[in-house]
C-alpha cells in the first residue's frame, strides 16, 4: 500500500512503452546512450534548462543589527537590494537527462552548485527557471539529514522506515540487515544507545543504512559516504550497484573520484553552476583531473 | 559520445525532443509540486503508522535525559497545578463561590494545557525539524499532527492523576464521565487543526515561536482556566458582544465542557447554550481548514 503512495499514479504505458514510439527514442538518443540498452532507456530524472538562485536575508551593512532588521521589515516593498537582499545564482542552466539503471557521479570544486542541484531534484528547492520531471519521489540523503538524536538507534530505525512509507512487516523483515549494514553493533550494543551518544561518522552511517534500505527509484547522494570508514564505503558502493539492478537511478555527489570510478558510469561535471561536461565516468574525470592540477 | 561543454548552457540536450513531452510519455513528474488534496490524504493516511510512532517516540524521549524520567509526565502538570492553587486560590482568593475549586482548577490548568503545549509544539514542527524535513518525503501535515497526538498522550497521563485528584477531593464517578470521550476528540481535532496552521505559519516566519507564549498566556486568561467565567458574567456588566466573544471562546468551551463531564457540581447551566454544536464547530473549522491552509504550502516547507 505504502509503496503505491510513494510513487504517484503513472500511466501504464510507461512499463509497457509502446514499441514504436520506444523504438525511436532510442534512436534518438544513441548519441548519448552511454550503455543503457540492455533495458532501454527509460528516462527518470529530467532537467529541463534549469536555473536555481538563493536569496541571502540580511545581507546589506550592519546585518545582524536590530535597525537594519526593522529597515529590512518597512523596505520590504522596495527593490531587494536596497532591503539586504543578495542573490546567489548557483545552477545556471543546466539540463540533463538520467535513466534507469543509472549511476551518475556528480563532481566539480567546492561551490560549483552539485549539492544545490541534487536539492532541487529532491524537490527541496524551488528552481528560479526551468523545470526538473522525476520517476516518482527521489530521496536525497545528505551529511546533515539529521534523524531524532534524543531516540535510540532502534527507534530511528523504525521512524525512519515508516516516514519512508514501508510498513512495520517491511520494518521488522529488514530491521537485522539494516543494523548490520549500519555496522553500528560492531563495537558493541550502540543501537539501543539514544543517537546523540554516537560518533557522527556513526550516526552518518546509520542514516545512509535507514535510507538505502528501501528500494528507491531515484536515490541521491549527497557526500553520505564520504564520513564513513573504508569497509562501510565499500559497502555502500555494493549497495548502490545493487539499488541500479533494481532499475533505480543513483546520483552521487563526491570528491573521492576513485569512489565515483567504482560506482558510476556517467558522469557530470559542473563548474560554476554550469555543466562543463556530460559523459562516461573515465573521460570525464580525466578532464576534471586535468582541470584540478592545472589550479583552475 | 562526451564533449567538453563550452559555456554558455550546453548545445548539447534534447533538441528536437521536448523536455515536457519526454517527461509526459513517461509519466514523469514536476519535482517538488504539491499532490491533489485527495492524493495528500491518501498519503497522509499511508503514514499513520509514522504519526502514531512519531508520538508516541517524542513522548518518552523528552524526560530520557532526566533522572526521574517517565515520573516528569504526571510530576509536571501536577506542580503546574499546584503553582495556580497557590497563586489563585490562596493568595488571589479566586476560589470563592466556586465549588469543588481543586477539580475545578486542575481540570482547567490539564485542558488549556492541552491546547497550549499543541500550539506551541505545532509552531515548530517544521521549523525544529528541518533535518528530518529535508531527509525524508513524507506528506509534512504528519509532523503537526503527530505533535498534537503526542500532547494527547500527555493529556492522558494528566488525566489518570486528575481522577486521583478527583476521588480524593470527594467527586463522585459518574456516567457523565463517559463525555469525556467526545469532549476530548473534538479538542484534540481542534488542537491538531491550529497546530497546522501554526505550523505553516512558524515554517515561513520563524519569530512566531517567540510571540506565541504572550498570545497563549492572553489567551489563557480569557479562557477561565482559574476562575469562573459565568461568575465573572454574572457579576459585571459586560457587553453583550464581549459575552458572547468569552462564552464561544473554543477553550473555554472545551474547558468548560470537560469540567461539567467530570465534576457534579458543575452544572449545565454553566454551559453556554448549543455547546456541542459550539465544539463540534470549532473542531470542523479548525480541523479541515487548518488542514487545507498547511497543504496549500506543502512544497515550501524545509527549503531554501
């Protein structure tokens, strides 16, 4: 029931594409098929020219004080700028489109705008134009998702499922392989412990096992993996390759390009908010390597 | 198959397919766009198993970190108690020609407490959990909601101490104790009802969480949690629209109706006219508006 919910009603046609019409989109798009055909290409995130822009409150001179909050409240009218507003413009029309069975790496410099973007395909950040389409609901999974930290591990366990829409059968078949994967107990009995008690590489851990364990059609990761250990890494490189085989769509966002290597098949490089590059893992982190050593 | 993308925005995408018509062919959706309000209910009610758990794991967490723990839930709103019989039936004298003060007082401080702790918990189910928001989908009305439930709970532990209370100042069991039941429900549908409202609004205008306090504390004034608004009524010349505005006010209605449930000295002529109907309003106005206030900004809770 719950699983119904989480996908929004699509037309049947989708997993029984009529065969000409799929024919031709295939055709269309061999130039950037980057071995999808096994499957097919079914598209499951598409960004359509899209631009995000933030807008900083409270920017303007003397910020934190209380006149220019009170200036902030009577020029509300008035243009943005002269109330302190700033405006950040960090994904300047980017499009892409990302199919099933896919993993892709995001990488690129530090404020280049992937964290920015995986938001906005999360549907957790308005975009200024442009549109993104998504399969159903992505999930993204970031450092700072932060559960119930006053709970124990057991019981984050638990919220965490239901609020995903799995249901207490589902929760309890998977409990076990969620705490193992987690490696939370390796140590000793830590998910009885509220989650306050954990280190936050272990909190970082047990979130990512909470999230990856139910199958999502779009899964997006956000430098989850970077705070664990090297076996836990290794362990969720296998779990991510095993969300693909169950035709979901994995993004993921990480400096460690040997982690994007083992996991992804496509990758994109933004630079400024602009894509720079879209294309197979290899080819790509050569340029971006290039483009790293060379100070740009 | 790859090229180094010149800026500006890459010639590369789709070009003679549309985006829309891909995403159409598909069955893809908007990212982030609010579901139908029938299709957010039907979520709302896949999730019931998280509201409920939700609750029922914030109820025990919060006194986790003290050393009497589970004891606080009872010990709180009976010092509560005690505190406004101090204040207002010893030193302010506030309990003359009220019968059966105690009850009467406890009753009132457990029920305003009821609707002020789901207020003020309410006003920051988004904003307090924006890790949680940010996290995990799930249709957000739950958060509210599952906060109201949470204060229920809470309220039932009050009312197991209340019934002590109640025996042992000689209040006798009565039948008419069963009106609790519906007295409570519809409360709790018009706590669960303002808790969304506030919610949407502390979402947009965090500051709302530091005026609430003043606006409740007012409220509770108003509301004749410590003294006898009919008596208050009775003894001055208050206008009539001033009468009316005190006698409908939704928590001293639900007060006012919990009160006349459990202790025999309060009677129904103490009771406004038409109060189930006054309660069963307030519930359904707050209830499905507050509801439908807080979807219709579903998609912006937890961004920016």
């Amino acid at each position: 029931m719950a699983d119904i919910l989480q996908t929004p009603a699509r037309p049947a046609d989708r997993h029984h594409p009529d065969g000409d019409r799929h024919h031709n989109h295939r055709d269309h798009d061999d130039d950037r098929d980057h071995g999808r055909d096994r499957r097919g290409p079914v598209p499951t995130v598409i960004a359509d020219r899209v631009d995000i822009v933030y807008r900083v409150n409270g920017t303007g001179a003397g910020r934190g004080t209380a006149t220019a909050a009170l200036n902030r409240i009577l020029r509300r009218g008035q243009a943005e700028k002269t109330a302190g507003v700033r405006t950040v413009h960090a994904v300047r029309s980017v499009s892409f489109t990302a199919y099933k069975g896919e993993a892709i790496g995001l990488i690129g410099t530090n404020g280049s705008g992937k964290s920015t973007l995986l938001k906005a395909v999360a549907g957790l950040l308005p975009v200024e134009s442009g549109r993104i389409y998504t399969d159903g609901q992505p999930s993204l999974l970031g450092v700072n998702a932060a559960l119930m930290n006053d709970l124990t591990g057991e019981r984050n366990v638990y919220l965490g499922g239901l609020a995903m829409g799995m249901s207490r059968e589902q929760i309890k078949e998977r409990y076990q392989e969620i705490v193992e994967f987690s490696g939370i107990n390796e140590k000793g009995d830590f998910i009885t412990l509220p989650m306050r008690t954990y280190s936050s590489g272990m909190a970082a851990r047990l979130r990512f096992s909470i999230a990856a364990a139910k199958d999502h059609d779009v899964l997006l990761i956000d430098e989850a993996l970077a705070t664990g250990d090297r076996s836990f890494q290794q362990r969720s490189e296998a779990r991510i390759r095993e969300l693909r085989k169950h035709a979901g769509t994995v993004f993921l966002v990480s400096h460690n390009n040997k982690s994007i290597r083992d996991t992804c098949d496509r990758v994109l490089w933004l630079e400024r908010g602009e894509l720079r590059m879209d294309g197979p893992t290899a080819e790509v982190i050569r340029e971006y390597e290039k483009f790293t050593r060379s100070g740009g | 198959m790859s090229q180094v993308l010149s800026t500006p925005p890459p010639a590369q995408t789709v070009t003679d397919d549309d985006p829309a018509a891909l995403a159409a062919r598909y069955g893809l959706s908007v990212s982030g766009a609010r579901p139908s309000l029938p299709a957010y209910i039907r979520q709302l009610w896949a999730r019931r198993h998280f509201i409920t758990a939700f609750a029922t794991a914030k109820l025990t967490a919060q006194y986790s970190q003290a050393k009497l723990g589970q004891v606080w839930q009872v010990a709180t709103p009976l010092l509560n108690a005690a505190v406004y019989y101090f204040i207002f039936g010893v030193l302010m004298g506030t309990k003359h020609g009220v019968p059966d003060y105690v009850p009467f007082l406890v009753t009132g401080v457990f029920v305003w407490t009821f609707t002020q702790s789901s207020i003020m918990a309410g006003t920051r189910a988004i904003s307090g959990n924006l890790g949680l928001v940010r996290a995990l989908h799930f249709p957000r009305a739950a958060l509210p909601i599952s906060f109201a439930l949470q204060q229920l709970q809470q309220l039932l532990f009050s009312m197991a101490a209340l019934v002590v209370i109640l025996l042992c100042f000689g209040v006798p069991v009565a039948a008419s104790w069963l009106l609790c039941v519906p007295a409570l429900l519809l409360q709790s549908t018009f706590n669960a009802g303002i808790a969304m409202v506030m919610a949407r609004m502390g979402a947009k205008t965090p500051d709302i969480a530091q005026l609430m306090p003043f606006l409740l504390r007012t409220w509770m004034y108003v509301s004749g949690v410590m003294w006898s608004l009919e008596h208050i009524m009775r003894n001055h010349r208050l206008p009539h629209a001033v009468y009316l505005a005190l006698e409908t006010n939704p928590a001293a209605v639900y007060i006012d109706l919990m009160r006349y449930a459990l202790i025999d000295s309060f009677d129904a002529g103490q009771l406004p006219h038409h109060v189930w109907a006054i309660a069963l309003g307030w519930a359904l106005l707050a209830g499905v508006g507050g509801f439908v206030y807080f979807w219709k900004a579903e998609e912006t809770y937890g961004r920016g």
